[in-house]
C-alpha cells in the first residue's frame, strides 16, 4: 500500500504531466495556425474529433482488467495478474485487427469531397492524416493495458515522468517540423506520439523481464475468450456511463446553440472553460488513486481509504472556494484575459459554472472511488437519470429561461441525482465492509 506522501507525491507527477500536456497544447496551436493555416488546422480538428468514437471500442474492458489486476496484486496472486495482463494484451490483438480493417474505408473514401476541401495541399493530406490519427487512437486503447499493469502496482508515477519529458521535448520537435516544412501528418504523429513512445518503452520492459508474456498457448487462448468475454458483459456498464458523459459533454453546447444563440455559445464556452481549471487538475491525479484504492478495498483498509478520500475532497473543496474568491475579486481578469476582450464577463455566470464544476468535482472523487471497487452499474443508473433530467428539463430552462437557468439545472442535476447519491452509496459500502 502507498503511504499518504507517496500517494500525494505520485500524485503531483501526474499533475505535472498534465499540466505539461497542457503546455504542448497551448504553445503548440499558434504554431499551427500560422504555418498550416485556417483550413488545414480545421482538417485536423474535426478529424481529431473522432479519437472520441474510437475511445468507445474499448468497451468497459480496460477499467474492469484494471480492478483484476489491482486485486491481484492486493492478493499477491502473481499468476492471475499475468494472466488478466495477458487477457489485455489479447484484447489489444483483437483492436489492432479493427484498426486494420478501418484502414480499408481510409483509403477508399474521397474525404476531400466530405471535408468541402478546396486547397490542394490539404486534399493531399487528407487521407493520411486520417491513417495517422486512427492509428494514434487504436494505439491510445491498445497501450492503455500497459498502463493497467503499471497502476495496479502502485507505480504509474513512473510512466507519468516520461510523459513529461516526452512532451515538452515534442514542443522543441514540433518547432523543428514546422522549419522544416513538414507534412500535417507528420505534425499530427509528432504532437500525438510522446504518449505512445513512453508506454511502447515500458512495455518493452515487460517483455524484457517476462519474455514469455507474449507465447500464447491453444488452452489458453480459450481461458481469454472466456475472461474477455466476462469483462465484455462487465464493462457493459461503464461503456454506458461514457456514453452518458459523452451525451452531457455535448448536450448543453447543442441546447445553448438551439434555444439561445452563437453568441451565448461561446459565452458557455469560455466561461466554463476557465471555471473547470481545478477539475483538469484532480482528473490528472485520479488514474493514481483509482488503483490504490483497489489495493486498499482488497486488503480491507477502509480507514485509510475513508482518510484519504476526505482529504482530497476537502483539498478539492477549499481550492475551489480560493479560485472562485480569486475571479470574484479579479471581476473574471482570467476570462477578459485568454479571450482577449472578446468576452463580457458575467459574475453571474462565473459563479454558476463555478458551482457545476465543483459538484462534478467531488463527484469524481466518489466516482473514482466507485470505479475502483467495481460498482459500475449504480453509476451507470445516475448517469441514465442525470441524462435524462437534462434532456427534458435542460431544454425547457433553455428555451424559457436563458443560460443562466440552464447553468443551474445542469448544476442541480448533478447535485440530486449524482453526488447526493453517490455520497449516499459510498457510506454504505464503507459501513458494510467495516462490519463483514
């Protein structure tokens, strides 16, 4: 089990990999703009859009070999950690078969005829960026067992390292590339790669140390069928909840465009963007919590589980207060700032998306906690309700009540049918297992 300042020290690292994630993003858009222009870099935006619907293929499989793996671990069972890393490792076969066949559409299809494309550098492109970024997503879901093998035994802070060197090397790569006058998809498989080249390494370091992980024998292959097919009907449900997400991430985007107008539009957008800082902090730090609660489920350490979980969420909490007495007292600086004066700022508004972001916020904490214990399916029914609140309630407060009243249903859909009970089910499940 990590000590609390290990955990707390595992989790910065993640921190600053994301936050160095954030700064290869950041620096590396106006370089892309002004050397691809508007139409290339809206190409490669719009194509990188569909990573998301190729993130669906995985299932469910990955979070559910994820608690395998971790319980094993817990249990000190060496032979079903290597083989639920095995039953990864089959499932990455079977999507690196997918990604072949999708190649087969690729590079049929006339894109340039979909995308409207006019230039002739970008009708160049097309189609092999396209082959790069699928080949970027499958490799993103096949290489998520080698980070499953390393979080369940408590060491993905060592992968997060060499996310970060790995990423702020990209940006001197990129700059380079652009000198050079390099093709977008080669840009594309720069700026995507340093992620896929860290857990190629590592899993190169299992292969080194277990040469025989990859050796397959016929009784086995049945055995992962099996095992695959479990974590299938598993998995059903926190496919589920990424769809829900996925739904509620667009949802109140498409209601805003609808009843209220472009305008307000990116008025959500930005607002919300800068609101939601804290929250892409603590989702940086959770793929580290995720296991070590796994571990200390197994090993009925409900006290330590029962500490930690308080801290973070108190830590969330009072980081949050700070940020929002900081855009208060600023009059939403931050906002007037990174739009450049293109934003009216709206305290109202700011306070709102304040209160959905820090409602979500503990939520994740609780969530994450559900997560490691395998309690897909009650989330799975909140987020059904959630979804369904705000397609019917979320259209009404559009439509008759602006922004600010749909800010506020989207806050008090969480709130009733998220965090309340989720509080709720994680008392209880902590309260049961104290007293088996």
């Amino acid at each position: 089990m990590l000590s609390s300042i290990k955990l707390y020290k595992h989790s910065f690292i993640a921190l600053f990999s994301a936050i160095s994630r954030m700064i290869l993003g950041f620096v590396s858009v106006p370089l892309f703009l002004s050397y691809l222009g508007t139409e290339r870099y809206g190409v490669w935006a719009v194509c990188s859009s569909f990573m998301a619907f190729i993130n669906l293929l995985d299932a469910g499989i990955a979070p559910t070999l994820k608690n395998k793996l971790s319980n094993a671990y817990a249990n000190g069972d060496q032979e079903q950690h290597t083989f639920y890393f095995k039953t990864g490792l089959f499932f990455g076969g079977v999507l690196f078969i997918i990604f072949i066949i999708t190649l087969i559409p690729i590079t049929l299809i006339r894109w340039d005829l979909i995308f409207l494309l006019k230039g002739n550098i970008a009708i160049a492109e097309i189609r092999y960026l396209l082959i790069v970024i699928s080949l970027v997503a499958f490799s993103t879901l096949i290489f998520a067992n080698i980070e499953n093998y390393y979080a369940s035994k408590l060491q993905l802070a060592a992968i997060k390292k060499w996310d970060i060197v790995l990423n702020l090397l990209a940006i001197i790569a990129l700059y380079i590339s652009i000198k050079l006058s390099f093709s977008l998809p080669t840009l594309a498989l720069i700026y995507s790669s340093p992620q896929i080249l860290v857990r190629l390494f590592f899993f190169l370091q299992i292969y080194l140390k277990q040469p025989k992980i990859l050796i397959l024998r016929r009784n086995e292959m049945v055995k992962l069928r099996h095992e695959l097919i479990v974590n299938l009907h598993t998995g059903s449900h926190f496919l589920g909840i990424q769809i829900c997400e996925a739904i509620l991430t667009a949802l109140p985007t498409f209601l805003i465009l609808r009843m209220i107008g472009l305008t307000a539009v990116t008025q959500y957008n930005v607002t919300y963007k800068i609101m939601s800082l804290p929250l892409l902090c603590i989702a940086s730090v959770l793929p580290i919590i995720w296991p070590s609660f796994t571990v200390a489920w197994a090993k009925n350490e409900v006290t330590w589980i029962k500490i930690n979980l308080m801290k973070f969420i108190s830590l969330t909490v009072l980081g949050f207060v700070i940020f929002l007495l900081v855009m208060l007292i600023t009059n939403g600086y931050l906002i007037s700032v990174w739009s450049k004066g293109n934003i009216n700022v709206d305290l109202s508004q700011v306070s709102l998306c304040w209160l959905i972001a820090i409602i979500l916020a503990v939520t994740y904490w609780l969530s994450t906690f559900l997560h490691s214990v395998g309690d897909f399916k009650f989330e799975f029914y909140s987020h059904i309700i959630i979804t369904a609140n705000l397609l019917f309630f979320g259209f009404l407060a559009a439509k008759y009540g602006g922004l600010n009243s749909l800010l506020l249903t989207i806050a008090l859909s969480w709130l009733f049918f998220g965090l309340i009970p989720m509080i709720i089910r994680v008392r209880k499940l902590l309260f049961n297992k104290v007293n088996l």
